[in-house]
C-alpha cells in the first residue's frame, strides 16, 4: 500500500464469530464459532487528482478482493502496552495485547510465540470488488477504504 497519501483517519474493528439463542423466558446462550479477525477503514483528507493518483492505480491492481497487502497498524501513544497491536515472528495474524500480567494476547499466538520487533501490521484485502471515487464540486477527490484481514 502507497505510504503517500497519508490517511487522516483509521478505524479498526475486531471481529469474533459466535452464535447466539435467546429463548422466550429471555435466557441468552452463546457460544464461539470460528476464528477471530480484524476490518479496518482507512479516511483520506480530500486531495487533487495528481495526490490520489498512486492510491487509485494502487486499488485498481488489486483486481478487488483477491489482491492481498500490507497496511501498517497504528498505535496509540501512551498507556503502556494494554491494547497494543503486535504481530509474532513467522505469523501474518494480527493481535492485541490484553492484559499485561500475566501477559495474554486475543487471538492466542500461534507457532514460535516471540513478538516481531517491526511495526504492526495487517495482511489484509478490499473488503469489496467495487471501490467508490468521490469527485466534489470543489473538483477534490474522496476516498475511504475497507479493509479485511488475510491470514
């Protein structure tokens, strides 16, 4: 993914799978189904054509949903380490630092369990085949992008 333009705002949203009944009396069951993932939007600031440029050309080579990337994660500054996104040496999942004693990470790591010391990241693809360009009357191009994690 092009680091320039930079977005101006990223939202990530985890996503677990799980199946729920809720009878007459109003009891609720619930029970996990499947694995965990990630969305993501990234927002861009309205730019000129020539900004967007290397984004436009860069969703367009994705063919939709079947071209898979990178996207660094932000990180909130401050705080310690609690809600931190990481990711394990030899593993493309995405986690997050739940509790810091004893430390716990959702999902649990697979594979060697050691924290890759390069920035976070998501693999992930277009949430959609379609990608919609926004054109306002000021002649500035709009773009938000949802994203879904690859594993």
């Amino acid at each position: 993914m092009p680091d320039t333009p930079a977005c101006a705002s990223v939202r990530i949203r985890p996503k677990q799978r799980t199946k729920v009944s809720t009878a007459a009396s109003g009891k609720t069951l619930s029970r996990i189904h499947g694995g965990q993932s990630y969305a993501m939007t990234l927002s861009y600031n309205p730019m000129l054509k020539t900004e967007a440029a290397p984004l436009i050309a860069f969703l367009q080579a994705q063919n939709g949903r079947h071209g898979i990337f990178r996207v660094r994660v932000p990180q909130v500054n401050g705080g310690g380490d609690l809600g931190k996104f990481v990711n394990f040496v030899g593993d493309t999942k995405l986690h997050m630092i739940t509790s810091d004693s004893p430390r716990a990470y959702s999902p649990e790591p697979r594979g060697t369990g050691a924290v890759d010391a390069q920035p976070s990241y998501m693999r992930c693809s277009l949430a959609r085949d379609a990608q919609e360009i926004s054109l306002d009357k000021r002649g500035l191009i709009q773009l938000t992008i949802e994203l879904i994690e690859r594993v």
